[in-house]
C-alpha cells in the first residue's frame, strides 16, 4: 500500500477541497471525520419525515473555486443543482432593487438608479457611494466597521440595501462587522463580471449539492474516509505526525487540520501551538444562524425564490418548493442575534409563523414550523481580525473558513483555505523528497 502521507483530519467543505486535490496528485491519503457524515456544517437533517439542509448557504456567482470544485466532482453539477438568478433584493411593498444584464458595473449602476422605494435623492446618493468605493478599489481602514462606512448614507438605503447585504455575507452585524471583509465581498461581486454577484440557490438538499458527489469522486481514487472516527490526539514525531482517533493509531508525514476553531483546544492538549490559536478564535467570538422551516399548504408560492423581510425576526425568506423541495415548504433565515431575544426554539417559531402571516397573510395557513439553530455558524467577522497561521507547526496546515482572512465564514472561504492547506502540504512533501534524495538515503 506505501507510506501513508498526508491525514486530512475533518469533512467539511474545507477538508473536502483538500482531500480532492491530494487525490488528483496521486497522494495516499485519509480522511477522518468525527461525525457520520460529510459536509460539516453544510449539512441534511430529518424534520418531519423530509430531508432539510441545517441553514440556507446561498451562493455567489463570484463563488468561483466552489463552483469549479462542484464541476470537478460532477460535470454538469453547478448548472444543474443551482438555480441562478440576478442579484435582487425585494422586500415587498418597502424596497426593490433587480440587477439588469448589463456588464459590471452598469448592472449596478442602472439596478441603483432605477431601484424602488427610495427617493431620487436616495438612489443617487447610494450610486454616488457605490462608485466611491470602486474608484478606492473597494479598500477601507483595517479598523473600520461596515456601521463607520456607512456614515453618511440615507438611513433607508442602509436599511433596505447595505445591511441585508452585510448580514447575508457576514452574519456580523454593522457595528461590529469588518468594513474592508464587506468591501471584498463587494469587489468580488461587483468589480469584474456581472454574472459574479448573481445567486445561486440550490436546488437539491446540501448533502447531494457536494458533499455525496465529493465522497463517490474520493472513493473511485482510493482515498479512505473514516466517518465516526474522532482524532483524539496528535503528536509531533520525528518522522512526521502520529495521531490516536475514536479506534486506531497512525503515523504519516504531514497532516491537514480542517476542523472548526472551537474544536482546536481539545487537539491543543497534545499539541502546543493548536492552543493559542483556539484561545485567540475563542476570544474573537461566533456568530449563530437560525433557519425556521415553515409548511404551508401545497399551493403556497412567493412572487420570486427568495425574498427580504423586515428583521422582524427574519431577514430572508426562500421558497423552498421553487427550489425542489415540497410544495409550500418555506425557509425563513435569522442572521446574527434577533432583535428581540427568544425564551426557547419553539418560541423563535412562533414568532416566525407571526412575521410570515403579518407580511404575507394570503400564504396562511401554517402547517408546522421547525427552529434549527447553528450557534457557531460563522466566526464574528470584525475588523483586524487576522487569519491564523497556515503551517503552525512543521508539516501541520490549517484550513476552514476562518482560515481565510480575505472573506467571511462562507463556503468559498472554506474551500479556499483547504485548496491552499493542500497546495501547501504537498510542497512540504516535495521539498521533503527532495532532501532525502540530495541526502543519498533515497539512492538504489
């Protein structure tokens, strides 16, 4: 079998980018995942008898090495699991604003200029900023908050535009959130092609979106993957890495670690560095999501796939029976802290059901409504918060989401970081190689 290399230790996307491009350079590899399944917080659970993702993971067109790593594991997948559509923000009855296809920037200048529900002055000046930040290439004082940014913007346009844009890339709210995180997250979508700050919503459950094809596309080059297997510890050798998990022991010469930050201190107690590094991310805080499933009768149906609200609890509601689930099926989305703390989950409910049937009372009845509640969702993506070390100790590499300083916890971020964990370890194995033949113990 050969010398195992590489451990890719956790399956979510970020360790799934990383066990891909090992197995397409031929390296032998594991992949252990300490739950029974891929994809980590991108993730299927069972609620009454149907299959629903654990949060809303809306896609950017901008969403570029996701969607290529989507094509890679199945051609064909990122066209025909995703449904695109323009950038469009619509709250009914308050705010509209539909991107034209036009080449970037015109999309966003005539979306701005012809937006409804604000006042003429209201649109100009948003142009008027929107430009202002594309001719200072979208940078900001590293300190700056996006609520800092913002000052000087009609209270309306914030409202109706930049915060609901700020919530669904950061989950961090404004006064807390990283302008220049914002801004990059603006460049990307805005500054090249128009197509790059389309949506993209997923057609089919997060499991079948990636996470399975991921798995068959691993399997079929050979590369372990151990669900239900937790590393419990791991130790720096002299010929590399060992590691103990739920029901064996191994050795192998570098490891790439792509677990969320708040596992880190466990692993920390056998090895030093990984403490540190779980402190400052713990200091730095977390961000929850909340997603409120809701069915309604099966002729129920939103005027557009996924529309905004009035933060009342819900920012987001999307129309999971457009997107190929059950008829009538809705997902409300609840970024950061509510407004208005809830006592319980049911409670959270309760008061999505009454948001629903207060801004769309034709939709009612409600059949049932679920709470999920992911309270470590995205890290809180504030300014100057710096990105960990990529090789904290020889031949370890660290990946995930809160690994990749230009952007917020998205799955572009995670599967970034694990492409460059990857990259970076087989450089290490190279200049490994290359050492042991220079040395002469490689020699025949």
């Amino acid at each position: 079998m050969g010398e195992l290399k590489i451990v890719v230790i956790g399956g979510g996307y970020a360790g799934l980018a990383a066990a891909i491009t090992l197995a397409d350079a031929g390296i032998k590899a594991v992949l252990f995942e300490g739950a029974r399944h891929l994809g980590g917080r991108a993730r299927s659970v069972s609620i009454a008898g149907q299959n629903l993702d654990n949060g809303q993971h809306i896609l950017l067109g901008a969403y570029h090495e996701t969607l290529r790593l989507m094509e890679r594991v199945a051609p064909g997948s990122s066209r025909a699991l995703l449904l695109r559509r323009p950038l469009c923000v619509h709250r009914p009855g308050a705010f509209r604003l539909a991107a034209p296809r036009l080449p970037a920037p015109w999309h966003l200048v005539f979306g701005l200029l012809a937006a409804r529900g604000l006042t003429f002055a209201e649109r100009a000046r948003a142009l008027h900023f929107a430009l202002k930040l594309r001719l200072s290439r979208f940078r900001a004082p590293a300190t700056q908050t996006v609520s800092q940014l913002l000052a000087g913007q009609p209270t309306r346009v914030i409202a109706e535009l930049w915060e609901p844009l700020c919530l669904a890339a950061l989950n961090t709210p404004l006064q807390l959130a990283s302008a220049q995180v914002f801004l990059n997250v603006l460049g990307a979508a805005f500054a090249k092609d128009r197509a790059d700050s389309d949506f993209l919503l997923p057609r089919v459950d997060l499991d079948k979106l990636f996470a399975e094809p991921a798995r068959r596309y691993l399997e079929s080059r050979d590369l372990r993957i151990a669900l239900g297997q937790r590393v419990r510890s791991l130790r720096r050798t002299s010929a590399g890495w060992s590691m103990v998990t739920d029901l064996e022991q191994m050795q192998c010469q570098a490891v790439v670690l792509a677990i969320g930050p708040q596992h880190l201190a466990a692993l920390g107690e056998s090895c030093a560095p990984l403490a540190e590094i779980a402190r400052q991310n713990q200091t730095t805080g977390y961000q929850a999501i909340q997603t409120i499933y809701l069915q309604l009768r099966d002729s129920a149906r939103l005027a557009e796939p996924m529309l905004a609200l009035d933060g009342a609890p819900g920012q987001w509601l999307i129309d999971r029976g457009q997107l190929g689930a059950n008829p009538g099926l809705m997902a409300m989305v609840v970024s950061t802290a509510p407004r208005v703390p809830y006592a319980s989950s049911l409670a959270m409910a309760q008061a999505a059901e009454a948001q629903l049937l207060r801004l769309f009372p034709h939709l009612g009845p409600v059949r049932w409504a679920r709470a999920l509640v992911e309270r470590r969702a995205t890290f809180s993506c504030t300014p100057g918060r710096r990105a960990p070390p990529l090789e904290p100790a020889p031949g370890l590499f660290l990946a995930g989401d809160y690994c990749y300083a230009p952007f917020p916890g998205t799955l572009e971020a995670a599967v970034r970081s694990g492409l460059g964990a990857a990259q970076a370890a087989l450089c290490a194995l190279s200049r490994a190689d290359r050492s042991f033949t220079r040395s002469g113990k490689g020699a025949p």
